[in-house]
C-alpha cells in the first residue's frame, strides 16, 4: 500500500511537472508573440519617419529649385510641388482603386463561370440557361 501511495504521489508530482512546462511554454510563446509586435510597430514607425523624412527632403529640394528658376519667388516653387504632389498622389490612389475593383471584378466573373461550367457538366444545364428558358412571371 505504501508504495502504491509513493507511486501515486510521484505521479502526481510529474503531472504537476508536466502542466508547469506547459503552462511556462504558452507564456513564453504569448511573449514571444507580444515581443515581436511591439518590434514590428517600432518597425514600422522608423520605416513611416524616414520615409516622411525623406519625401520632406525631396519635395523641398524640388520646390526650392523651381523657386530659383522662377527667379527667387520661393513661394511658386512650393504652391506647384505642392500641387503636383498632391495630384500625383490623388491619381495613384485613384489608379490603384480602380485596378483593384476591376481586378475584384474579373475573380468574381471568372469564380461564376467556373461555377456554371460544373453545372453544365453535372446538370446538363446551367443557372443561366435556366433562367433565359423559364417563363416570365404573370403580374
């Protein structure tokens, strides 16, 4: 009897063991988890500053010749960088709606085509056959 109970409290105690590594490694890959977005966010805010930095750099450069070629008047040199950036930027959002709504699109009708193409196979017909054969509804 008395090695029964000192086999079950080694049992217990390697359980104990068992669920205590398993809890320290969970904790240690949410860590682990938290660690790398916060390294990730930090990333990314140097990344975003010296982008802002450099662009800033760039369009003042920009802004400060045109100013000079058009004879010293500094404020016309940032008036048109401001506006070409601006436009610039408006137009590459615009693009870039535009082709993901048209690409959006394109799956979509491709996805129902490849959907009919199984009806046909397995029905002998499709949705859209379907609906051009059945009789308009009386009103």
């Amino acid at each position: 009897m008395r090695l029964l109970l000192k086999q079950v409290g080694e049992l217990k105690e390697y359980l104990s063991y068992y669920v205590s590594a398993k809890t320290d490694s969970v904790k240690l890959g949410w860590w682990n988890i938290a660690l790398w977005m916060v390294l990730s966010a930090l990333g990314f805010i140097t990344l975003g500053g010296f982008l802002i930095t450099a662009s800033w750099f760039v369009l003042n450069g920009c802004a400060e010749g045109l100013g000079v070629i058009c004879g010293n008047r500094f404020w016309i040199g940032r008036i048109v960088t401001g506006v070409v950036a601006l436009a610039g930027s408006g137009l590459g959002m615009f693009c870039a709606v535009a082709r993901r709504k048209r690409l959006s699109r394109q799956r979509t009708v491709q996805r129902y085509e490849k959907r009919q193409a199984r009806q046909q196979t397995a029905f002998g017909h499709a949705v859209c056959d379907q609906a051009t054969d059945a009789p308009a509804p009386n009103k």
